[in-house]
C-alpha cells in the first residue's frame, strides 16, 4: 500500500474520517467537514508532495483535502438533503 497517510498529516485523511465518523451519528455534517477543513489548515504537510514545503504549508488547505472537503458536502447534501 502507497502513502500510509494518517490523521494529523494534513491530507484528505483529515477530512474523510471526521466524516466517517459524523455518519455515524446525528451531527451536522456541513459543519464536521468545516471544522476539520479548518484544522488541517493549521497543520504542516508531512506526506504528499505538499511536504517539500514544510513551514511554508502552514496556513494553506491542502488542495486533496479542499477538494473532499467539496465531494464530501455534496454527497452530506444528497444523503440528508
């Protein structure tokens, strides 16, 4: 398996499994995914390419977890539409 991402190292992974988790339970899932958008921000890329940059990703989305975060709100849309 490439990549062995984790939660913590500012990728899609940040974003996903705030999601799978909320889908389990009965939380606004517009604002789970906000949140976690908003804390990835905070952090420095330490996986992808992203990580060549270091300090300098601080601050920034991450564009994979950007992208998830607006797949995401769109299936959050259908599903509790």
């Amino acid at each position: 398996m490439r990549g062995k991402a984790e939660k913590g190292q500012k990728t899609i992974i940040d974003i996903w499994e705030p999601f799978g988790d909320a889908l389990a339970g009965k939380e606004n899932l517009d604002k789970v995914i906000d949140e976690a958008l908003e804390a990835a921000k905070e952090l420095q890329a330490s996986k992808g390419r992203a990580s060549y940059f270091g300090e300098a990703t601080k601050g920034l989305h991450d564009p994979g977890a950007l992208s998830s975060a607006i797949l995401l709100k769109q299936i959050a849309g259908v599903l509790h539409g």
